[in-house]
C-alpha cells in the first residue's frame, strides 16, 4: 500500500507469501525470525520444482515470488520483528531473455478492421478498444479505466494512470482519435445505463472489464485468422500485451528516441525499454545480411 502497486501486484505478492508461509510451515517455521538463508535457498528451489500442494514455477513466476518474500524480510527487519534481514543477499533467478513479440502493421490493421466487423455498438467501441491500445502502448488495465474526461478529442491527447498510480498524458493519434470520437457519439450512448464515466462500457453498462477486453480482442484475432490463446512455443499469439510491444517496436523502428518511447510507455526506467531495441537491431541485421554484397562472406 505505501508503494502504491495496482491491486493485481497486491494479490500476486499475497498468493506468493501464502505460498512461503505454506512451505515455513512444513519445515516447522513458525516466525520470521527463525528462518535463515539456507532456508530460503532451499525455499528457491522447491519453487522450480514444486512442494506439497503447490507446482513448479517458471523462472519468471519464481523470481516475482522472490522478490516478494525479499521485501517481506526487508519490512520485519526495518520494522523491529527481526534482528536481521536473512534475505538480503538473497537474489532471484536468472531469468532468460525474451524478446517482445510483435507483429507487423499490416496484421495490426487486419486486427482493428476483424473488430469492426461487428454490429453497432461493440465493433465502435471494440475498434476504439484496439485502436487505443496500439496507439498509445497503454497497457490493457490502463485502457479499460480510462473515463470519458481522460481523453481530449480537441487537444488529441489522452490521460493514462499506470503502475503505482502514476499519471502520463500522451497524444492520442488521429485514428484513435477518430475511432474514439466515433464510439462516443454513436456507440457509448447506446451502452450507457447507469451514467458512469468509463470510456469502455459493456453491455450492462458497466464499466468494461479487463478480461471481457481481453475477449474483445481475441474474437477480432479468431475473425482476422490469428491466434488468440499462447500455443506452446510462445509465437504467434496475440494479446492486449501483443498491441504494447508493436506500438513500442513500430515507433522505434520509425526513428523514434528510446527515451521517448519510455516516456510513451510509462518505464520508471531507460533500460525496461531498451529490450526493444534489440528487436529493432535483429531487423537491421536481417536487411544488412540480405542486402550488403559482403554480409555473407560471398
């Protein structure tokens, strides 16, 4: 609460002490202070390979369960509970790499027409929903809370609140600009039962849901003939997430400042987005290799 995370981090952070606290409690742990660190060395480990009542972890599930049993040390420490801070020296996983995924223009163009290829209201309003996610780079949470006076059609801005509260306001584009200025007028009020002020409303009138989004934009994917579920290799699949990293990359690969993709994303910091700069460098190296008479050694 004092950092001001999103309630989803509040809820991750409580299943993944539930799931320390669970462990302590085999291991006839009863209170913080009685843990040590080749306790939590040996916790790290059940979490890749699972414990009573609880499955393996990916790395990165791993890492994020870490970090939180880390603050929670850090917190009894500074709060007097315990002397010392056994995890202080105790660092996540490793986790490897991955690079964004994201797919080219055409497809997300393919995406946004797939979603106004529905009856009024929801193809306006699945249109705007598309056409706000990819350009902006809001994430989907940012997207379905925005209100009607967070948006200024005249000044084609918008006022997204991200992580930890924090506000940005960035231009809105003039296609999103325009599918939003469309749904307002024609689609929203056919929705609206109860006055609330979202911009995105179900059909209930209520303010749109992260995963009714979700839905929104998995039937634009199935109509546009993509995949809308992660199959078991990670690639061609397409999520709310999906429209963040091609709004990042297209921008970069324009010639845009990593600096200012932060800014357009909301990274407390540079290096969250410099990932997407390696995205951009395997593209150049691709055209080098097909195009530079020596690229090859030939």
């Amino acid at each position: 609460m004092e950092r001001g995370l999103s309630r989803n981090t509040l809820a991750a952070y409580r299943r993944d002490l539930d799931r320390y606290a669970a462990w302590c409690a085999t291991r006839d742990i009863a209170s913080p202070a009685q843990v040590r660190a080749a306790d939590l060395e040996d916790f790290a480990v059940s979490l890749r390979s699972g414990s009573p009542g609880f499955e393996g972890l990916s790395a990165a599930s791993a890492a994020r369960v870490v970090v939180a049993v880390r603050g929670f040390h850090r917190f009894c420490a500074r709060e007097g509970v315990t002397d010392a801070d056994p995890a202080r020296s105790w660092r996540p996983p490793a986790i490897p790499l991955r690079l964004p995924k994201a797919i080219p223009y055409a497809e997300v163009l393919a995406l946004i027409t797939a979603a106004q290829d529905q009856p009024a209201p929801l193809g306006l309003r699945d249109a705007a929903l598309l056409e706000v996610l990819y350009g902006t780079g809001a994430r989907i949470s940012e997207a379905v809370g925005l209100d009607v006076d967070d948006v200024d059609l005249e000044q084609r801005s918008i006022l997204l609140r991200g992580k930890g509260g924090k506000e940005r306001r960035i231009p809105l584009g003039a296609c999103a600009a325009d599918a939003v200025a469309t749904y307002v007028a024609a689609g929203r009020p056919v929705q609206m039962r109860r006055g609330l002020p979202a911009l995105f409303l179900n059909t209930r009138g209520e303010r749109l849901s992260r995963q009714s989004a979700w839905a929104a934009l998995a039937g634009a994917a199935r109509r546009a003939g993509r995949d809308a579920a992660p199959p078991a290799d990670g690639s061609h699949a397409v999520s709310p997430h999906t429209l963040r990293h091609s709004f990042a990359t297209h921008l970069l690969e324009g010639g845009a400042d990593v600096r200012v993709v932060q800014e357009l994303l909301g990274h407390a910091s540079v290096t969250t987005t410099q990932i997407y700069t390696r995205v951009t460098v395997d593209t150049l190296r691709e055209v080098y290799a097909s195009s530079h008479p020596r690229a090859l050694g030939a």
